[in-house]
C-alpha cells in the first residue's frame, strides 16, 4: 500500500503541472469534482455527483457516447438514471436534446458560477446483448468512469480538468492507474486529471483483491489487481506469474520504450461476467473466468493480457487518424481497425507465446483454428475485411446465427493472418536480418514518453514498413483488404514453414473454447456450431455454414437439436455418429426442433471427424517457431510474490 501511494503522489505532482500549463480557464483552481459512491454496488447501483464550475448562458451538457476502445457509440446512456441539477440549492430545469439522446440542455441564471449535478448508474446484473457488460457483483465492482460523467459540450476533453473521488464499502480494496491525492478511511481521491485521463483509467475494487508486482524494483512499475467473488481464483501459479513478469520483459525488448507512466493490468476473474477486455494507455480492464489461474487450459489458451497490454503501443499511443477524437461524441473512422486491432491480435498472441503463457502446442493449434474458421467461408465474397472494419459499429454484438454468411469483426484473427505474412516477407526481403518486431520498434517505440497520442494514417504505415523493407506494402495491404475470395490468407502459414490439415484428433484451442462457451465445434464436418445441452440456450443450433452438408439437408440457424439417429443428443452421441458415418453408406439422422415444429434431417456426410491443425512443410525452414520464441532474457521463477 505504501509504495503504490508514494509512486501516485508523485504522479499527481506531476499532473498538477501538466494541468497548469496546459489548460484554459477550466484549470486546476476550479475543476470539476466528481464523487462516486459504490456503496451499493453489490445492488448494482452506483450513486454519483457531479460539481461543475459554470457561467450564466446556454449550455449543453452531453454523455459519454464513443467509448475509446469500444469503436462504437455505446454510451450506456439509458443507465443513467435520477438526474437532478441545482445551484445553490436550487432546482434548476434540464431538457434532453430531441435528436441526440445523449446531450441535455440547460439554462444557467445569472449569478450562478457552479452547478450540483446528482444521478444513479444501475449496473446490468446479467450479462445482455449490449457492449455494456454487467460492473458490479455482491463481492466486487469495476468503475468506468464514463458510465458516470457528464461534461460540457464543446471543449477537448483534454481541456478538461476533473477531480474524481471514490467511496467504497467497508472492506473493499482497490487498484487503479490513476494517480492518488490523499486517501482517508473512507473516501479515495484522485489528482486532478484532464477528462480524457480519468475515463481513460477505470478502477477495480472488491472484498478479495490481491496486488501482484509484475516488474519488481524497476522502473516504471507494472502490476496486475485481481478480483473475484472469493480468495480461491486470486492464487496465481508462481509459474503463472514468473510468465506475466516475462511479458513484461518480451514487451521492452519488441517495442524499446514504454509510454507511461506505470502500468496497472485490472484483471477480474468471475463466471457472473462475459468475458471482455477493454485498453487504456496506463492499464486494461480484463475480464475472464472464474478459473483463469487454476485451470491451466484456460490461462494458457488465453492471449487476453498479452493483447489488451499491446494497446498501450498499438492504438493508445499510435493511434489511426479516425479513432483520435477530440471528444466522445465526435464519431470514430475505424477503416484501419485491422492495424490498430489487427496488428494487435498478432502480437498479443506472439507475445503470450514468447513470454511462455501460451505453450507451443496451444500456439500453433490457435493459429489453425484461425485459419480455419476463416478460410473457404461464403461471407467472404460479399464482404471484405476493410468493411469488417469500417462497419465495426454495426457488427459488434451481433448474434452468432448466420456469422459465416454475415461476417463478423474478422478485423482481429485475418490481421492476425495478414500480419504474419508481412512477417515472414519482411524476413525473407531482409535474409533474416529484420522483421514486423523492427517496424514496431521504430514505429510503436522510439523514446520513452508520458502517455500521449501519436495518430497515424496508412500512407504512415506502408512508409514505416518501406523503412523496414523495401516492398509494394500498399498493394499487399489492398490487396488483402479488399479480397472477395473465399479463402483466407494462409501465405504466412506457408512462409513459415506449416500447413493448415485437418485430423481426427480434436483442436486443443477448441477444446478448450467449447468448455469455456459451451458450443460445439462441428464446422468442419457437418457444417454445425452447436450450444451444448443445459441453460436457455441449450441444444441451440448457433450457426449453419452454407453449403455444408447440414445446409443441405435442411438444417438452419436457430433450430433446437432434440436427437441423432433416434436417441437423445450430446456432444460425445453425435461425435460418435460423425465417426461412425464414416465407414457407412447410411446418413447421420438428426431430429430438431424448429418453432413448435419438429422434423428429421437426413445429413449425407461420411468425411469423419475434422479438426484443424497445422502440420510441418517438408522442406521448409520452421520460421513460425522462430517468430515465436522467447527475445528477452528469461525471467526467473519467484520464490515469494
């Protein structure tokens, strides 16, 4: 505790000096402040008030409505409930603007220098189809600041100065980037910050939280605050953590520079939450499950912190021209969301792979499933990948039925694809001297920097690229971008030395992704991605590829598989169906449910059980494992933590 409020109080020395020279009249004498209650938390509700310095006139105060990392207007504004404004005690009238739902309209009277603004946030208690995910449990709550602030329309949120403070419930303890002012028994509060910074740094707080130093005794410091439901999850492996520490190394050796001032993971751990994982520049919200740490399938299967922890670099710190806005109500241009996200998911996976979170068995079978789910797919020749990207605000949290036809944000896993492909032609233009790490470095690194924001553009990336190795970037990039053939991109696949093959022996990847989603994985046979029995969606049929053999027969997205060849279904029935059909002329019967109406489909499939793996080109040099392997010097194993 006592290192951590040192290192925040120098942190606050130093942004009360930012903030003096760098804001207008809105400036450190008179910022905004900003208290929160999450004493009610655990009912899923968060009280807020907001003082405001005003002048007398018109003014429009508006609700955050692009969330940086979000790239979508998903505001959670009809959270936001109670909202009362006074001044001097004062009731004083609001009126929400009749086209934008997230802006009111309020008249300041004469002699009013300062509103009262009081207002409720209610949490989602279950997970929804919205992007705004469930904050709170009975144990323990994530603050994002947006889902509680209100700020005046016009200004640069980075002109804005706002001092945030925070009351918990009795026992709870917490971890956040933001640096701290002073602290008593029972409120926390921050330094003055601009606006952009508080949203930028969300805080996790809880009864079990436990604070694990990822870079002891250097400079800046990292660490990870862990919160569950209960003490059990918070037991990280001293494997676990020796490999979280090497991430830290391998991300100092890749890009050379750091762009903050420390750096704080905020990893939550309950089955009460979806799954999700947000950037910001000084840390990341991370949210998984309950059993990350004690289940080594899943915290190796994960590429979670290794991503969101690349952001810092890749999309905070260099950030595509579109997605720097000023505010969050000016609307974001996401067509370079496969550099920005893209980019990411590559060495968010690379990075889990060097730094030993991510074994190479796992390593390689994420990349075929990648490549598999990815490749031959029908969507692919109606919709490119560039407008995956330019349509983010529309496809994220679609449903899974019709996701092969439909496509999804596939941005992430082809730029993943597309990325190793530049890779391994950056290593073979150089005869191995360069690669992707040294555009990173130049591009992503440079100096060590307070955090800021660098925008760039693609005449900015093909240039960087052209530094590294001389190549017609552009039209690789264009190329791929706007390709309406059904295959995906598999040359890096080849260029380092593997193949995409499919076997009998299930994906270790996917394994583990059915056991954690509750969906079977029967793509690449039968056509079918299936919920597994139990729960609301239980039996549901979640998608069809067009033209497989199920589609064929009949079956369709949204029907309710009820039996296979006349006995009731489970997963390891209808396997057994599959390898059985093999060495058999009959087709594989399969009863569903469709409405109130039920029918038997007649699949005429004999191909046997299908997994995607990646297999060794004879001949060819394995660069891939090259690519992967650990850069930094190895991190030992800690004793105590």
């Amino acid at each position: 505790m006592i290192p951590r409020i040192c290192s925040h109080f120098i942190g606050f020395l130093i942004l009360v000096g930012v903030c003096a020279a760098s804001v207008n009249s809105q400036t450190v004498q008179h910022p905004a402040r900003l208290d929160v209650d999450l004493r009610d938390a655990p009912k899923h509700i968060f009280h807020a008030k907001l003082a405001l310095p005003v002048t007398p006139g018109p003014l429009t105060l508006v609700y955050p409505k692009w969330i940086p990392g979000e790239h979508s207007p998903t505001g959670p504004i009809v959270d936001l409930v109670g909202l009362k404004i006074t001044a001097a005690g004062k009731a004083i009238p609001w009126r929400r603007d009749d086209v934008d739902m997230y802006a009111f309209h309020v008249n300041i009277p004469d002699g009013v220098d300062s509103l009262d603004l009081t207002y409720d946030y209610l949490s989602p208690a279950e997970a929804t189809t919205s992007r705004e995910h469930p904050s709170s449990t009975a144990k323990f709550a994530v603050l994002n600041w947006y889902m509680v602030t209100l700020y005046p329309q016009g200004p640069k949120t980075d002109d804005l100065v706002y001092v945030a403070a925070l009351r918990l419930p009795s026992g709870w303890k917490y971890g956040t980037a933001l640096p701290v002012a002073k602290e008593s028994s029972d409120v926390i509060e921050f330094a003055p910050a601009s606006l952009t910074t508080v949203i930028d740094s969300p805080v996790i707080a809880g009864v079990y939280l436990r604070n694990i130093d990822l870079s002891p005794g250097q400079t800046p410091p990292h660490s990870v605050h862990v919160v569950a439901d209960g003490p059990a999850p918070l037991d990280a492996t001293p494997a676990e953590v020796q490999h979280l520490r090497q991430l830290i190394a391998e991300t100092g050796t890749l890009f050379g520079a750091r762009h903050y001032r420390r750096y704080d993971f905020l990893l939550t751990l309950s089955d009460r939450m979806p799954s999700d994982g947000v950037e910001h520049h000084e840390s990341s919200d991370n949210r998984t499950e309950e059993n990350y740490f004690l289940d080594p399938g899943l915290f190796q299967s994960s590429e979670l912190l290794s991503h969101e922890f690349t952001h810092s670099w890749n999309g905070k710190y260099r950030r595509p021209a579109g997605l720097a806005t000023p505010d969050y109500q000016t609307p974001m241009k996401s067509e370079l969301l496969w550099v920005y996200e893209g980019l990411t998911q590559y060495y968010g996976v690379m990075l889990a792979a060097r730094s030993g979170m991510m074994p190479p068995g796992m390593f390689r079978d994420y990349l075929a499933s990648t490549a598999a789910y990815l490749n031959d797919r029908p969507g692919r020749t109606w919709r490119d990948l560039q407008d995956t990207a330019i349509a983010v605000q529309i496809l994220y949290s679609t449903p899974p039925e019709g996701s092969s036809w439909r496509r999804s944000v596939d941005y992430y896993d082809e730029g993943t694809l597309i990325w190793l492909e530049a890779d391994t032609i950056i290593r073979k233009q150089t005869s191995g001297k360069k690669s992707l790490d040294d555009f990173c470095k130049k591009f992503h690194g440079g100096e060590n920097t307070p955090p800021k924001v660098v925008p760039y553009t693609f005449d900015d990336i093909v240039a960087g690229m052209n530094d590294v190795a001389p190549y017609n970037w552009r039209a690789f990039f264009t190329t791929r971008l706007t390709s309406h053939e059904p295959a995906a991109p598999l040359g890096g696949l080849e260029n380092s030395g593997w193949k995409l093959v499919f076997t009998t022996t299930q994906n270790e990847y996917e394994h583990v992704s059915e056991i954690v989603n509750q969906e079977i994985e029967l793509q690449f046979s039968l056509g079918l991605l299936l919920h597994a029995p139990g729960g609301e969606d239980g039996d549901h049929i979640l998608d069809v590829i067009p033209d497989s053999p199920a589609a064929k027969a009949g079956l369709a997205p949204g029907m309710r598989l009820v039996a296979v060849n006349g006995r009731k279904w489970n997963p390891d029935i209808l396997r057994d169906a599959i390898a059985r059909a093999k060495n058999s002329k009959e087709p594989i019967e399969l009863l569903a449910e469709n409405d109130d109406f039920f029918q038997t489909y007649r699949i005429d499939y004999h191909g046997g059980e299908r997994y995607p793996h990646l297999e060794p080109i004879n001949g060819k040099a394995d660069l891939l494992t090259e690519i992967a392997k650990m850069n930094a010097a190895a991190v030992p194993l800690p004793t105590t933590y």
